[in-house]
C-alpha cells in the first residue's frame, strides 16, 4: 500500500524523522568522553519529564524490565506492598512484586475506572504498625484508557514511610507528572511510548528516600542493581552496554520535547483525547473510560454490541493502512484502542475518524458519514 502507515497504538509510536536520522550513526565508545557528555544530558532531560532533581538510571529494557528493577532493588521478600489494579498493567506489577517474595495485598477497581483514593486511605490507616512497605500504582493504564490521580493517592498516603512506586510507562510525557512535587519515590518508565523513539530503553527515577531503603534491601538482583548503575553513572558510564542508538534517538527526541514544550506536549495531547472522544461519541459509539478519568495517551473504545473490535481492527489496517490496538485479555474484540501519544498529529487523528465512519457503515453499522468528522473539526475551531 502507498504512503506511510498509520501506525496508533499505545505503543510502539511513530517516530519522527529527525529521531530515525539521529539513530543511523556510527557506534562510540560507551566507555569514553563523547558517550559520557550524551548520557549526561539525557539523564537531565529525562529528570525534566519526570520533574525530579533526584536519581535516575537508563535501562536496556522494555517497560517491564524496570518494573521489575524496581522491585528487586526497593521491596525485600516478605515485606508487605499494597498493589492497586485499575487493568492488565497494575495486574502486571503485583505479579512482579508477587514473584521477587512480596506479601501483596492487591485492590483491584473496575476497568476504565480510577482508583478511590478514599479506599487507599482506609487500607493505609488501618496500618498503624507500618507494615505496608510500598504502594504500586500504575499512572496511565494502558489497557482501559484510564488514569489514577497520582497527587490525590500520595495524599491519602498522609505520612505513612511506605513508597510510593508509579508505573508512568505510557503516562509520562502524554500526561501530567510531578514526581518531586507530588512525592513520589519510584516512577518507571519506557522509550517506545510518548517519548518517541523505538521500543528499548526503560527509565527509573527514585528518590533518595527509596534509595535508603535500597542499603538494606535482600532481594536477588544483578543487572537492575542500582547502587552499580549510580557508581557507573559517576563517571559518565552505565553498568553494562547502553543501548547506544537507542540513546542517540533519546537525545534527539528530548531536544524536540524541549522545543515544544512539556506544558504544551501535555496540552496537546489533552486536546487529542478531547477531540477524540468528542467525535467517537457523536458516532454513538461507547468509551469504556468515563471523561473525568480518561487517558490523554489513548482512547479504549467499545465496539457497536460490544463484538467484532477484530474485525474494524482488520479492516482498517486491510483498507487503510491505519494500526489501531485490541482490547486486551477479556476486552479482546470488545474493544479497541487508539494511540494518541508521542509523535501523532491532529490530521493523522482525522483521518482516523474519517475511515472509521466508513468502516463501519461497510461493516453494516448505522453511521452518518462524516458526523464525527465534523464534530473533530467543530473541536479544532472552537479551541
Ligand atoms: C507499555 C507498558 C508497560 C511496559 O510494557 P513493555 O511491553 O514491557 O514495554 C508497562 N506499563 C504500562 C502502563 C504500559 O503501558
């Protein structure tokens, strides 16, 4: 098919140009002065999307793999940790924490809902011997369309020590974060979301709080051990072989974030979600998160009857060139999900509209064709 594919997922994103370019250069020496000035200045960059002045270390890995450094590096086997679920995702970081010997007591919501805080509170009251060691929470739920309110949960935290651990792998960049601000110990994240660039890279920032618990902590480790990632990154170095193009793309992509704007990136991708949902609504479609809890990343929509999300998915791609994301365990073919993160553009969004209004009336839905259209452009214009 001609012309470029449209790629809106979640995850992997698009990348652009000038990423793709920065990439295709020869290796360096990660040992040497010219990888030390560029690791240095993306440590910075990336503490500036978290909105921390505290630690952060760069990992060859997927978002996953700095789940699981931040388990074995902060919880110890048997310490207790309360896991909130609102999806797949917070199911994911219980399991880990699970595995490496944590007592998990786990909460879980309904799907495209946030977390209460007023629920977290109760649990963490009740805890007048301190025994909960870590709170894990996922920012942006990537499999719902739904966010948790991560200044409201540390709050009902009040002064209980537990960490706060934020997995913000699809949230950070696409949707506010404070990290310092709103005291948050641990927020993992990944390359292949808002920031940008190819699936690969994972980011760990920790408070030095975290870090104290770190000293003592007993859990198996090796290649997530952050005291040797701090010592390495001393001297402008990692622990073990960067991701070196991986790390050029950061570099490019940060100096592309740093031109737009981080308010403006977080506005932008407010108004994608907003025009978006707009117009899936005018289709009379159903979204599965509600507006006060819906994702700017992306949008989980349901499928007319709640069956054949496959089947728009499919036609879409056949006929358009046009990815979109399946629902993911029992939401697979209920629903839909469109990517609007990272490198996408009002048009692409648009287009995406356009082709679905005719995928579905070909799929024998009743649709007025360009009724979502013209509500994204009555969006565009009213903003
Ligand atoms: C994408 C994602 C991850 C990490 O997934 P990987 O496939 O390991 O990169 C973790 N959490 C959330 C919320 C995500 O969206």
């Amino acid at each position: 098919m001609i012309g470029q594919q449209y790629l809106l997922l979640p995850g992997p994103t698009p990348i652009p140009d000038r990423v793709l370019r920065a990439m295709n250069r020869p290796m360096i020496n990660h040992r040497g002065p010219e990888f030390r000035d560029m690791l240095y200045e993306v440590t910075r960059g990336v503490k500036g999307i978290y909105g921390t002045d505290q630690n952060l270390l760069i990992y060859p890995s997927s978002g996953t793999g700095v789940l699981e450094a931040a388990v074995v590096n902060f919880i110890s086997p048997g310490d207790k940790v309360l896991a909130v679920s609102i999806g797949v995702f917070g199911d994911r970081f219980a399991a880990i924490a699970q595995n490496f010997g944590a007592e998990v007591e786990k909460i879980s919501f309904k799907w495209g809902e946030a977390a209460d805080p007023h629920i977290i509170k109760e649990i963490i009251q009740k805890d007048k011997q301190k025994q909960i060691k870590a709170v894990l929470i996922t920012h942006n739920e990537t499999s719902t369309g739904a966010f948790n309110d991560i200044k409201a949960v540390k709050q009902a935290m009040q002064d209980h020590p537990a960490l706060l651990m934020v997995d913000c792998v699809s949230g950070l960049g696409a949707l506010e974060f404070n990290m310092d601000d709103w005291g948050v110990d641990v927020a993992l994240s990944g390359s292949q979301k808002a920031f940008m660039i190819p699936p690969g890279l994972g980011f760990m920032a920790f408070g030095n709080r975290a870090l104290e618990i770190h000293r003592n902590n007993t859990n198996h480790r090796y290649y997530w051990d952050v005291t040797a990632g701090l010592n390495y990154l001393e001297k402008g170095q990692t622990a073990f072989t960067p991701a070196i193009s991986l790390i050029y793309g950061l570099q490019e992509a940060l100096v592309m974030m740093a031109e737009e704007g981080l308010d403006n990136i977080i506005q932008r991708h407010r108004n994608y979600r907003d025009m978006v949902r707009a117009a899936i609504g005018e289709l009379g479609l159903e979204l599965l998160a509600p507006d006060q809890h819906a994702s700017t990343a992306l949008t989980a929509v349901l499928a007319p009857g709640r069956s054949g999300a496959n089947q728009i998915r499919s036609k879409m791609l056949n006929r358009f060139n046009i990815v979109l994301a399946g629902g993911q365990l029992e939401l697979d073919d209920v629903m839909f999900r469109v990517g609007h993160l990272g490198y996408v553009r009002e048009l692409d969004l648009l287009a995406v509209i356009a082709a679905l209004e005719i995928t579905l009336l070909e799929s024998g839905f009743k649709v007025e064709l360009g009724a979502g259209v013209h509500k994204a452009q009555q969006y565009i214009l009213a903003r």
